[in-house]
C-alpha cells in the first residue's frame, strides 16, 4: 500500500528547544491515525510542517510522494485550535484573504454558502463560531 504520509528523520528546533527529533513516519493511504502525547511532545509541530505552515530544520516530509508545497497544500486541510485570521477581519475579508492565498478558492461558492446559512459578508470574524 502506498504511503500517504512520509518522514525520514525529520526534525524542527525552536532556538535550543528540539520539537521534533529525528521522527521517521509511515501512514498508509486510507489508514486513521491519532497523535498522542504530551504538552511540548511535538505533535502541533508536526501537523504544521505537515501542512506546510512551518519548515522542518533538517530531514524530509513527504505527502503523497510530494516534497511540501503547492501540491501538498491542495490536498491537506488544517483546523487550528485558535482563529489565525486577523481580529479586524469580517467574514468579507476573509473571503478575499482566502481566494488571494488558494488559486482554487471558489468564491462564488463561499457567498452561496453565506447565504444559504444566512450569515452576513460583513459579520466579524471574532463574532462567529469555527
């Protein structure tokens, strides 16, 4: 079976702070997998050079046989614990912050969707809930 998820001795550092240490890790396509451990373990960094949002300080991370990158970025989704959209933003920002970062970006979709759940383009964003 193919891997959908591959490191070799992957690593990230903060200054003198190892996160991750040499983490060598296979996850078969199709395979649910929960990450265990911790505070400090290492698990939120992970998921973040994962997803292309930090840069491993040595080693290799492979989605779907591909170095992180556009392609990677595609096809991996991330919901953060805490809102990394701006606090001055409203649901119309947002709109235009996604559809400049993500070249398949519908927004077409995104107003049939606000309209259809009734929300409004100018609500803030800190208003709503994830």
């Amino acid at each position: 079976m193919v891997n959908i998820v591959e490191t070799k001795n992957l690593s990230k550092s903060y200054f003198n702070k190892k996160a991750l240490d040499n983490l060598n890790l296979n996850i078969e396509s199709g395979k649910l997998v929960g990450i265990l451990g911790p505070n400090g373990s290492g698990k939120t960094t992970l998921i973040k050079i994962l997803t292309g949002l930090l840069r491993q300080s040595s080693g290799e991370a492979k989605i779907d046989g591909h170095d992180i990158g556009v392609y990677t970025k595609s096809i991996v989704s991330y919901l953060p614990d805490r809102n990394f959209l701006y606090k001055w933003m409203n649901v119309k920002d947002a709109i235009n912050f996604y559809n400049d970062f993500y070249i398949n970006f519908d927004e077409k979709k995104a107003y049939e969707l606000l309209e259809f759940m009734k929300l409004d383009k100018n609500m803030a964003i800190d208003d709503m809930s994830k």
